[in-house]
C-alpha cells in the first residue's frame, strides 16, 4: 500500500510521455469536431423552428398585390421553370406554387395556356407575364388573378434543372411507353447540341414503374407536349418535382451528393430569398411528408377551345385553392 501511490503517479506521467503532442491534439480536435457537429445540429433545428409566418415580408420595391386576407400558416413560394429556347422574350415554361408549413407540402400547377389579366399588358395567357416583367409580374399576375400573396420565387431554366438532376444522381419516375418514345424524339433532335455542351443525352431504353432518368432525359420528361395534353404535361412536372425531393431525402446522410445539388442551386437558380429563407423552407419541405398535388384552374371553372383556357368561375377557383393549401 505504501508503494502504490507512487506507482500510479509514475505511470500515469508515462501515459502522457507516451501520448505526446500529436495525442493531445487529435483529442483537442476531435472535441472540436464534436462542437461543430452539435452546433450544426441546433442550427438546423433552430432553422426548422422558424415560422413561415416570419418570412412575410414584402420585399422592397415590389407591388404584387398581395391578398391580405390569408392565415400565416403557409408560405406560398413560386416555383418558375424557363424555356431556354426564347433567349429575347424568356417564358415561363412550368408555373408552380410550392405551400409550405410545418410538417406539409402541397404544390399546385398552374396551367401555363390560362389566360389572365396581365398587370399593364392586359389579357394574356400566363407563361408571357415573365417575358412582359421577370417573376414580379409573375406573382402579381397571380395575386391578382387567383386571390393569392405570393412574395418570394425561385426561378430556373432548362439547363439548370439538367444539372440538378445531374447532381442528384439521377431520378425515378414512372414512365409509359408512349413517354419513351417521346422523350427519344426529342432526344434525336436536341442530342447534338447537349452533347456539345458536355452533358450526356443517351436514348431511353426501358419504360415502366421507376424508371432510372439522367438530366436531359428528366428535362425531356417534363417537355412532353403534344403526346395528350397541358393538364398530364404539369402533372408530369409535378412527378418530376416529387421524384427529385424523394431522391433528396433518401441522401441526406452523402455529403458529396449535397455539395454538388449546392453547387448547382447556387449557379443556376434566381431567387429574391435570402440564405436563411431558403434553407429553413428547404428544411420544411425535406421534412414534409409526401406532397399534395393540385392544379388551377380546377375542373368546372374554365373552357378550353384547344389554344387557350378562359375562365368562366374566378371565385371557384380562388376557393379551391385555399382549401387546397390551408385545409
């Protein structure tokens, strides 16, 4: 007993002799790490604690004429898809309202033929408000026409959703053989001028549940036109919306898969929200579960003569939205 104080004393000063400078600093860095992570952890978190209510704030130098008679307890974000083919008279190409709360998504298409009242420039169908005035009039042009208060956008063209699906790895979509041969037709035509670019657009080879699709053939995907009609054509850029979100959530753990979709967001998207807007309404739609879907304007409230819709029921649609949204 006498002795072993001592043997302790001497060892313990071995123990440290032997773990030296390098083992005290791969402590102190691994404690840092541990900081970082848990800091990140409760910014995360602190981002998804945000209400969307703190994010209706009209920005400067804007009239969208706002509705000023809807619950906070959603942010209506406008989601534009651009034809990259009108480099003079750019059109909006894809026209969705992503409606985010807690634990909820729901995206509604808004058929780009409609015609509307567009702000200045009078009747018009819907997809030639961003060539008369970018994704202002857009909103506007919405607010007006459906009773909406629709403030922030996120805009891309066709070459940026190539690479976000790029970036993904791809997705999978249900494709029919009737879209196989649409997309290949399509392919055929443009696959010179993409490959030029350095993107890989081979033909489609299979059809049916899951389909595997790589960027240009997701982009052709959601282009087919003249197969059947403008409703099945944004229902099937909604099913390529959905497809990518899956896709995202089942990655969250691959950091290279992130930095790449970052990457890409960051060079090709337009948007008037700052960092913290789109990350904690990223955080809620990654967590929300599957998306509801809709469309404007909804069945009854409307004729089409083939060219255009006219709408015959403003009201009607005006309410459907809002059971739709904040049901």
């Amino acid at each position: 007993m006498y002795y072993e104080e001592p043997y302790r004393k001497r060892n313990s000063r071995r123990q440290r002799r032997r773990r030296g400078p390098g083992g005290c600093l791969m402590a102190l860095i691994l404690r840092l790490l541990a900081l970082i992570l848990l800091l990140a952890i409760l910014g995360v978190g602190l981002l998804y604690a945000l209400p969307v209510s703190l994010f209706a704030v009209e920005p400067e130098n804007a009239d969208l004429s706002l509705a000023t008679d809807l619950p906070a307890t959603r942010a209506n974000i406008l989601l534009l898809g651009l034809d990259m083919a009108r480099e003079n008279s750019q059109r909006s190409d894809a026209v969705l309202i992503a409606s985010l709360g807690y634990g909820e998504l729901r995206l509604t298409s808004v058929l780009r033929d409609t015609l509307v009242n567009i702000p200045g420039h009078g009747a018009g169908k819907l997809n030639a408000a961003y060539a008369h005035g970018g994704p202002e009039l857009v909103m506007r042009t919405l607010n007006e026409n459906f009773g909406l208060n629709i403030m922030h956008y996120v805009a891309v063209d066709f070459t940026a959703l190539v690479n976000l699906v790029d970036a993904l790895g791809g997705v999978e979509v249900n494709v029919t053989e009737a879209e196989m041969g649409r997309i290949n037709q399509n392919l055929d035509a443009a696959r010179a001028r993409f490959e030029a670019m350095g993107y890989s657009a081979p033909a489609l080879t299979q059809c049916g549940e899951a389909t595997h699709l790589n960027g240009v053939q997701a982009l052709y995907y959601a282009r087919i036109r003249k197969l059947d009609s403008d409703f099945m054509r944004a229902a099937r850029q909604r099913a390529l919306l959905e497809a990518m979100l899956r896709k995202l959530k089942g990655n969250l753990w691959n950091p290279a898969l992130l930095w790449r979709l970052g990457q890409a967001i960051l060079s090709a998207a337009k948007t008037n929200m700052s960092p913290i807007q789109l990350l904690s309404l990223g955080e809620k739609a990654l967590l929300a579960g599957t998306p509801k879907t809709n469309r404007l304007p909804v069945d009854g409230s409307y004729t089409d003569d083939g060219a255009s819709l006219t709408i015959t029921d403003p009201r009607m649609n005006i309410d459907a939205f809002r059971a739709f949204a904040y049901e």
